[in-house]
C-alpha cells in the first residue's frame, strides 16, 4: 500500500501511540458529515493512493477486542421508508448504491459488514451488518466517488447494547495498541 493516508475519528482511539511512533494520523472527528469532510480533504492534500481507516465498532456478532476488517459498508440511519424506498438506500443516487463493497486486504482477519449512523448504536440496527460506527461509510462513498482505494479495520470494543459507552472507554488502549500493531505489519509489507 503505497501513498497510503490514515484517517481515524478520535484521538482517544489512538491513544498518542501512532504519534509517538512518528505515524501521521487524521483525525475526521464524529459522524458522517465530519468523516466525508475530513476523507476529501485528507486525498486532495496528500494526494493518496489508498485511504486506511482504523477505529473502534460495537458489535453483537464479533467477540470484543477482534480486529475486523470491513467489506462492506451500509448506512443504518438512511430511512425514506416512507416514500418507498428500502432502509438504508439513499433516493435517487444510482451512481452509488446502498452497499459498498470493499476489496480485502487482510486475508487472516475475519471480515464484516459495518453499518455507519449518526448515532451510538445501542441496539440492533435497522438493516442487516455485523458491526457499528459513526464515520466509515461515509469515508468509503467519498473514496469511491474520487477513485481511491478505502482499507477499514475496526477494532470491537462493545457488544452494541446498553453498557457500550462504559465499554468503548474501558476498551480503547487495547484497541490502540492492537490497531498499532497491525499498522506496523502493513509499513513492514511494503
């Protein structure tokens, strides 16, 4: 992965470790409409090739503290049910459907659908995903819209139900330092 750009929400998902080890982070800050801003602006200014995203999820399918990587990205707070359409579809966007598909690029981990919303998930989510976010679909239409490649690995830090916000806090080091780690073996590969 060359000219490659990583993108997180938060720096309390990195907990400085990328800092100190002298790895660039950008930081897109919470939700959809911050994540798409942050993604555009990340490409045009770096000129990157591929976009890496690594951050935290909820889940009720992944064990807590697995690194998943995403293969898929839909939005679960997309709902015009109302005048017809499916949850999740955006109306009249046939250049870009409800799903997007992501090529893999960490064959060993196991691999999800995460479902983006402008919420913190504490329940199950109106369409069909394995685990949850706030940013990453609309950091993926963004790359798929200017033609850059979008890689997106979660670390699960809360089942997605009541106790998750205790979770997600208790949780993060562990995530950063995982999150690190597979990092380091991505500027090893290269």
């Amino acid at each position: 992965m060359s000219d490659l750009a990583l993108i997180m929400a938060l720096p309390s998902e990195s907990k400085g470790l990328f800092e100190q080890a002298g790895i660039e982070v950008h930081y897109s800050g919470i939700g959809k409409v911050n994540a798409a801003f942050k993604a555009f602006e990340v490409i045009h200014k770096t000129g990157c090739k591929t976009l890496l995203n690594l951050g935290t999820a909820g889940s009720s399918h992944f064990n807590a503290h697995e690194l998943v990587e995403v293969t898929t990205f839909v939005q679960r707070d997309m709902d015009v049910s109302p005048l017809g359409f499916a949850v999740g579809v955006t109306p009249m966007d046939e250049d870009h459907p409800a799903e997007i598909h992501l090529q893999s690029y960490f064959q060993y981990l196991p691999q999800g659908i995460c479902g983006t919303g402008d919420s913190f998930e504490t329940g199950l989510p109106k369409v069909p995903c394995h685990l949850v976010d706030m940013e990453g679909y609309a950091m993926a239409k963004v790359c798929k819209k200017l033609g850059v490649r979008f890689v997106s690995v979660k670390y699960i830090t809360d089942g997605a139900n009541e106790t998750a916000h205790l979770d997600w806090e208790e949780n993060l080091l562990l995530g950063a330092q995982k999150l690190s780690k597979l990092y380091q073996t991505i500027k090893e590969e290269q």
